[in-house]
C-alpha cells in the first residue's frame, strides 16, 4: 500500500502547524500551537510548518512573502504579527524602559506561563524591560526573528537545528529550554486497541506536517517491526482529539494539553511518550531563541530578560493555580479549570532533573540531531555549540 500525503481533509498549512513536540500544539497534537492548533482549540507548540514551508531557508523566501524587512521592527499593527494584547500593566513611566518583542510560536498556553507571570506581577518591568508578547500569523517564528521581527521567539529543537543546517542558515540561538523533557507521544482511541508502532500498519495518521514529524514515525515504527509505507499520513483538520474516534487512527498529542483535554472530556485514549520510544525523542521543546545580532549587541538585556523569564517560571512552579489565573486573562478562550490542570502538570516539568530552569545540554542536542542526520531531515549533523547557548542564564 502506497503511503499517501496528500491531504484528505481542509487544512491551510501553517494555521494547523505544529504546536511544538514537548511542548504543547493546541488541539490535539494534530492541531499544532505547541506545534498548534489554530484557532481557539490551538495554541501549544509547533514543529511548525516553518521547515516544510521553506520559511527556514534564512530570511530570503519568508522576508519576500511575508513582507519582513530586517530593522523594520514590530509595531502593534505589524503585518507579520499580532499584537496579544499582552503589555506590561504598570503606570510606570515606560520611556524609561527598553523596548523587548517576545514572537510567540502560536497564541497564548501553558508552556507561556512564565513569561506572562513575569509580565503581570511586573519582574520585566522591574528589570527595566518593557515587554510585548505577540502570536506570529505570517511565516515562521524563527524566520521573524532571523530577520528583527522581535528579540525573542519560542520555537523547538528541531525547528532551531533545520533552520541552521538548511541551504541558507538562519542567525539564530536557542538560548533556554522551557521544558526540560519532551512530554509528547503517540494517542489513539482506546477501543481501537493499538498498542504499539507496529499497529501504525494499515491505519490513518493526522498530524501537521513538521519537518521531523515523517522521520520520528519511520523511525518508531521500523524500530518496532513495522512497516512505515503501510501508514497513511494526512494533515488534520482541526477538529482535535474527537478526530480519533472516526477520521483518524493516530496523532501526536502533547501531554499537558490534548491529554488534560481527553480527561476532561472522558475521552479514552491509549498514549505512549515518544520519548520512550527512542532516547534521542527525549529533547527541548519548546525553547527561546534569539537572532545572533541579539545577543552580540544587547547581552545585558538579554540577561535581564532570561532572569525576570526565570522568575515567573518559579513562580508557576510553586503556585500553579494562581500561574493558571493569570494565564487566563491572556488566554480568555480556555476554561480556568483545563488551565489549572495543564499548569499542574507542567509545574514539575518545567526544571524536572534539574536544578536551573532553563539550562540545555550537549547531549541532547547532538542525540537529536544524529537522529535527523540518520532520517533524512538535515543531510549534515550540526555541534550542539552552534545551536544553543547557556551563557546567559541567571
């Protein structure tokens, strides 16, 4: 059976891009945000069309068609992004303070709390810093700030390590890990009784159409005796987990937002972790980047940045419940009590095995990107030192 890859139901491209692995991507992994989920039901992490799209290949292609020019900035009306509304709330004089864009990689979520701590309870303002959180709606996060769109963006592992290895490489950094492991997996509907990759035979698999989506389903599904052309893969259709019961048979689903979503829906589910499938699944998603020009030009804010992010993850680590109701004045569209939840579950993420937030090592870089280099996904295998940086952490 001929693996098919064309779409079968109405997706545009990047609206339904990924959420993020290990991040969250709205909806159902499907529905990316992490990787994302467009819409109201989206919103979590995205491995983001941004490779497929080609809007990874340095600034050219996305600058043109997104209309981006390098020192253009971003201003509230900005064609490339949309202003969320979220600003720092004090009266303080804000003439006074430096000008900071945060691109998010789709609209407000859990894997944000921090930062939206951070600028509620004024620690950037306290920092100096007067801080505008955005959601992207043209091109890539990592393209938009390649090229000045914002000083920081949330993006993913294997969006960084694509747009570094590709034909024309982006300037960009990963400069701190969000979460500290990938808590993303593989669900079904439970009555259809598919425990394993091999089951993948045969069935239907939606997702977004990341750059590393195909290459982690080969790999899991050859690793376990399967055989990957025997899967059909589409791209969703946004309808979320509900999707698994007739229009699909496999998706990829973020752990503290399609799962809370399932319990909360009593929507039986079978989940294995992608992590446990293959040591090398287990890396940073999402994490911040920033543009090289950045972090050679304005270190210290970059640092006040990070130490004020910092702050607010605390924060949302100690007290989740009131970290979720400050979410929500951001992220109105989702109810407190999946919020809540989703914020409880990620609380011990956020630092798990770990005694700084934040903080990225070697080891996972390169584990993931000999897994690429192996599938396919990048044709040459780039030092962990040119992808990320720890150097201004608190």
């Amino acid at each position: 059976m001929k693996r098919k890859k064309t779409a079968v139901w109405m997706a545009a491209a990047l609206s339904v891009a990924m959420l993020g692995c290990a991040g969250q991507r709205a909806d159902g992994g499907a529905d990316p945000g992490l990787k994302s989920e467009a819409g109201k039901d989206g919103g979590l992490e995205a491995d983001s069309g941004a490779g497929k799209d080609g809007g990874l290949e340095a600034g050219s292609e996305a600058g043109k068609d997104g209309g981006l020019e390098t020192d253009s900035g971003l201003g509230a009306d900005s064609e490339a992004t949309k202003d969320s509304g979220a600003e720092t709330g004090s009266g303080a004089d804000k003439t006074q303070l430096q000008d900071v864009t945060v691109i998010l990689d789709y609209v407000a979520n859990t894997n944000h709390t921090g930062m939206y701590v951070a600028l509620d309870q004024g620690y950037y303002e306290e920092a100096g810093l007067n801080v505008r959180i955005i959601e992207p709606t043209q091109g890539a996060t990592a393209t938009l700030i390649a090229v000045g769109k914002g000083d920081f963006g949330i993006s993913y592992q294997e969006d960084v390590t694509v747009a570094l290895t590709s034909h024309d490489p982006l300037p960009i950094k990963a400069i701190a890990a969000i979460i500290q492991h990938n808590t993303s997996g593989f669900a079904t509907y439970k009555d259809k009784n598919i425990k394993s990759p091999k089951d993948f035979e045969g069935k239907t698999y939606a997702g977004w159409g990341g750059p590393g989506e195909e290459a982690v389903l080969k790999a899991v599904m050859t690793q376990a005796g399967g055989d990957f052309s025997k899967l059909t893969m589409v791209v969703s259709d946004g309808s979320g987990f509900e999707a698994l019961r007739d229009k699909a048979d496999v998706m990829w689903f973020f752990e503290a937002w399609d799962n809370v979503k399932c319990r909360l829906n009593d929507f039986p589910i079978q989940y294995t972790p992608v992590r446990e499938l293959d040591e090398r699944l287990d890396y940073y998603t999402p994490v911040i980047i920033a543009s090289d020009r950045t972090l050679e030009e304005r270190p210290d804010m970059v640092r006040k940045f990070l130490a004020a992010t910092e702050k607010g993850y605390q924060y949302a680590i100690e007290d989740p419940k009131s970290s979720a109701e400050i979410l929500q004045k951001y992220a109105p569209d989702y109810s407190l009590e999946m919020l809540t939840m989703s914020q409880e579950y990620l609380a011990s993420k956020y630092m798990e095995d770990s005694d700084r937030w934040g903080v990225m090592k070697d080891e996972v870089w390169d584990g993931y990107t000999g897994f690429m280099e192996e599938y396919g996904v990048i044709e040459e295998a780039i030092p962990a030192k040119k992808c990320y940086t720890n150097e201004f952490l608190p």
